[in-house]
C-alpha cells in the first residue's frame, strides 16, 4: 500500500513543480482520480 501512495505523492509533486499543457494535466487527473479510487477499493477490500 505504502508504493501506491508514495507514486500518488511523487505524482502529485510532480505535478505542482512543472509547468504542463492543459490537455496533460487533464489526463493526470484523470490518472490521479482513477488511482485514488484504485487505492480507496484496496483499503475497503482488505
């Protein structure tokens, strides 16, 4: 589980230190949204 958060934060930092065109961070949203429901049916699954 740790990885998976980890990869969400490094994401996330990424994310806030450059620049990106509108259309990436879309997509990365979308990646990030679809991550964090990954990580929520995980934990609910356990």
């Amino acid at each position: 589980m740790n990885v998976l958060f980890q990869a969400l934060e490094l994401k996330v930092q990424k994310n806030a230190g450059i620049d990106l065109t509108g259309i990436d961070e879309l997509t990365d949203d979308i990646i990030l949204y679809w991550m964090k429901c990954f990580c929520v049916l995980l934990l609910l699954s356990l």
